[in-house]
C-alpha cells in the first residue's frame, strides 16, 4: 500500500468506512450456497457472523478491482455495509474468487467490439452489438445519465436493467460504427 493509499484510506475511516483485512475476516460459502463473512475485532466480545453476504463495487468505473463493499440486508429488508475491502489481491485466493463471484451475480457487464445500428424511439435508444459473447441488442434511455465516460476515449453504457455495455475507446471503433453511436451518444 503506498502514501496515497494510506491517506485515502485514513480519510475514509474517519468519516465511517470499515475496512476490512484477510487476518480478521473470513469469507465463505455455507448453507444454501450463501457467502457469509466472519469478523474478529479486539474491540467486539467474540466474533460477528453475516449470512446471506454480496458484494458491490465501490467505483466500478475508476477503481473495478478496489474498494469492494461487503453487504448484507437487515430484517427490515434494508442493506448494511459490513465494511470495505481495500484490495481484494491481499486475501486468501479462495476468498477473492468468492468474491469475484458475487460481483458477476451482481453486475452484467459486457465489451462492445462493434455498433451495427442504433434507433431511437420513444425516448430509446436500441442497441445491435457485437461483443466478445456474440451479438446482443440492448435498450437505453436517451438520457446523459444513463453514459459514463470509461478512460480517456471509451464510454459505459447503462441499459434500462443497469446493465454495463462497455466500450473500450470509441475512436477504435469503424468509422460507420462510431457514427452510428455518436449519432446519438454525444456528450
């Protein structure tokens, strides 16, 4: 961990953010197929057990692979944070591949290689693709929340399930391609 890490991290405890480490967490699978999180701290009496356990990506464009909170909902049906990993790489392999997993049950994400057409129609925009999975068709509100700028050049966008279409770097798209997608997609 270097300095900057130390102070961002500092700066996220002070205002709640628990971090989490591989010497007093530990991430399972038990009942039902259900990941669950075991905590020892100094300062608790014993240890806390969280059942039913998912994952969400803090920053999932800047930072996809940091800051992942762990998080499980509460009797009353609301989610709670039982604290952030920092960096997953610093725990036990099977812990990050459960994980990994319960982010990609989580979130659905796919790379755009090529923009065969774009419609709009009311308030719209439907999508043909091409991604590494094969063809895909997808609907988007034609609405500037609905990107986020990915790099330098690429661009994320979110279907009307929430779902992540990412393209890498919009100018190493073809020609015909980008202009399909800047047709509409222009901020």
């Amino acid at each position: 961990m270097n300095v900057t890490d130390n102070h961002r991290r500092k700066d996220l405890a002070e205002v709640g953010v628990r971090f989490l480490d591989p010497e007093t967490t530990r991430i399972f699978v038990a009942a039902h197929d259900l990941l669950h999180v075991q905590l020892e701290a100094p300062d608790w009496e014993g240890e806390r057990l969280y059942r039913g356990v998912f994952a969400v990506m803090a920053f999932p464009i800047s930072c996809p692979d940091r800051f992942i909170s762990l998080r499980f909902f509460e009797e009353n049906n609301r989610d709670k944070e039982i604290g952030m990993i920092d960096d997953p790489n610093r725990f036990p392999a099977e812990a990050q591949t459960l994980i990994r997993r319960s982010l990609a049950r989580h979130y659905f994400e796919q790379r755009i290689a090529r923009v065969r057409s774009v419609d709009f129609k009311f308030g719209l925009l439907f999508f043909e693709v091409e991604t590494a999975h094969g063809p895909r068709e997808f609907q988007m509100r034609w609405r500037y929340d609905r990107t986020q700028d990915f790099g330098e050049n690429g661009k994320v966008l979110l279907d009307v399930y929430e779902n992540r279409f990412i393209i890498p770097d919009v100018s190493a798209l073809p020609k015909a391609d980008r202009e399909a997608l800047t047709r509409y997609i222009y901020w």
